[in-house]
C-alpha cells in the first residue's frame, strides 16, 4: 500500500493527562477555524473539517461546541503556531507542531521532554514531504483516483488496503480532493489534513523503541503540540 500513514486515533487518549491534552488540541483548533470566518460549519470549510476531525477521535460535543461559542463571543483569545524539529532516539527524526498561546513554554516542554528521551533538536525536515492526506472508507482506489484526476486534483498517490483508501493530494489540493469525495458520497473521513510524510521509515528495536514510545506519548500529553510527524515504523 504505497507509504501506509499510521492514523493517529485518539485511543491514545488512555490516560487523562492525554486525555486533557486531547480537548485542548481540538479547542484551540476548532477555536481558530470559526474565527477564521463565520463561526457556523455549514458555511465555514476548515470549521467544518476541524469538527470532523476531533468528533472521529472521541472528543464530546460540548467539548466543541464551547469552542464555537467562544470565538462567537468575540473572545480575544490568541495562539502563535510554531514548528520544531529534532533527531530522537536511535536517530530517528521528529517535527512538532505547536499551537501555543506561550511560545516560550512550549519550546521548553517539548526540547526538555525530547532531551530526556536521548534526543536532541535539529533540522530534519529535509526528510519529509508535505502532502494533503485523505483516509476513508466507502469506494474503490480506481474509482477515487479517476474523479481526482477528471476534477483536476494534484494526486501524488491513491492507495487501497483491505477497503480503506488513503489518497496524498499535493497540500494546495487538499479542499479539493475533499470535495470531490464529498460528492463521491464520502463524508466521513478517518484523516483528512496537510501533514509531513517521511521520505523513508526506519526500525528501531530494545532500548531505542522503548524510549521512543515514551517520548511520543508526552508529546501526546503535551497541551501545547497540536500534531508531530516521524519516520519511526510502529506498525506492529
């Protein structure tokens, strides 16, 4: 299946410290997108998307609607986006996105939590490619990737695996490829987002994995990474 992307779901949230960081990930997001425009998801597209994404990872209505209702309010309230990058253990290589309202705390918490892993910060992003991913279920990968090209679409790669399509648009076709789904009769999507595949996956095995699963679990726990990308097969 091409370069299978490892979905990140939200079973992750196992522990309430992931948990809490998990609502805050899908606050401040959701928050963003309804300022960015009309605060209703019929009319507002990455409104619209945000809601999707975080209701099919777990995260309670209330949870989203308080979002909404905040940026309605008028709320001032402000976030920086930030990006690190980082080798971490046994060599491998981390991006952090950050979605912080203090930019110098979560530089702090996440170059601490990578250094106690073995790892340290460096540039990496050399080994990655941004793409717009698409994961869903409910057609065929001919069927997808000939209504992506006939609509014009900047298809990098349509997959299938046992039912499940995975399709990586180029990142400026990402609103695109998702409407033409749309109008496929996809609309519920396990991943539909810009995010940065590694060029190449490496394995790690003893020590090595065993820290690099406890790092990315506090990433997870980390309240101000709203996303992180690797080039580590956990696939088990």
């Amino acid at each position: 299946m091409g370069r299978h992307f490892e979905v990140r779901a939200a079973a992750m949230a196992a522990t309430s410290a992931k948990k809490s960081a998990l609502y805050m990930r899908a606050s401040k997001e959701i928050y963003m997108a309804a300022k960015s425009g009309l605060p209703d998801p019929e009319s507002n597209l990455a409104l619209r998307s945000a809601i999707e994404k975080y209701k099919g990872v777990g995260v309670t209505k209330d949870v989203v609607e308080r979002a909404i209702k905040k940026a309605a309010g008028g709320s001032a309230e402000a976030y920086n986006t930030a990006r690190y990058e980082a080798f971490g253990p046994g060599n491998s290589y981390i991006i952090v996105d950050a979605l912080t309202d203090n930019l110098n705390r979560a530089l702090t918490e996440i170059r601490t939590l990578i250094v106690k892993k073995g790892g340290h910060m460096g540039a990496v992003a050399f080994n990655f490619e941004e793409v717009g991913l698409l994961a869903f279920k409910g057609a065929t990968r001919d069927a997808v990737e000939e209504a992506l090209i006939m609509n014009d679409v900047d298809v990098r790669e349509v997959s299938e695996d046992e039912g499940s399509i995975e399709a990586l648009v180029s990142p400026t076709s990402l609103a695109a490829a998702k409407t033409v789904l749309n109008e496929m009769g996809i609309k519920e999507f396990a991943m539909a987002e810009i995010v940065m595949l590694p060029n190449d996956k490496i394995t790690l095995e003893g020590e090595d994995l065993d820290r690099f699963r406890q790092l990315i679990d506090g990433l997870d726990e980390l309240q101000d990474v709203q996303n992180y990308f690797h080039n580590v097969d956990l696939q088990d």
